[in-house]
C-alpha cells in the first residue's frame, strides 16, 4: 500500500517520502501519472499501481490544502 510515508524516487536518484515532498513536486508528479505533464513526461506503472500513487499524492495534496482544479481540469483527482 502507498501512503504519504512512501518513498519516490526522483529522475536523479533522490528519494524522498510523499510527506517531504514540495508542493511543487507533489502536483508535478501528480501531473505526470495523470498524463498531464506540460513537458511530457509520462509514468511507466501497471494501472493498480498508478491508481495507488495517484490516490496517496492527492490525499497529501488534499491534507495541504492545495486547490487541485487547475491540475485536473475538472477531472476527480482519485481514481
């Protein structure tokens, strides 16, 4: 199971828990599993998976208090 104690693993190596993550990188990585990277990027995860990461990023994101409609563009953030 993924909860905000979780540790993700950036593009240069840097681990770091969803708990420790900026704001910034927390709505980028939710950006990138929903396929809403504005560079592109794109997440190689088996959907469950995905779903599991989604769900705890946008929990921390909720619990921080961060709006989310921008990112979403509507959308529910869990899936």
């Amino acid at each position: 199971m993924i909860t905000r104690e979780s540790i993700w693993t950036t593009q240069t190596g840097e681990c770091v828990a969803i708990k420790d993550m900026t704001n910034d990188h927390l709505l980028n990585l939710i950006r990138c599993f929903r396929n809403m990277s504005p560079i592109g990027t794109r997440l190689k995860t088996k959907p469950s998976r995905r779903r599991q990461w989604v769900n705890a990023l946008a929990n921390e994101a909720y619990t921080r208090g961060l709006k989310l409609d921008d990112l979403t563009e509507g959308e529910p953030v869990h899936e």
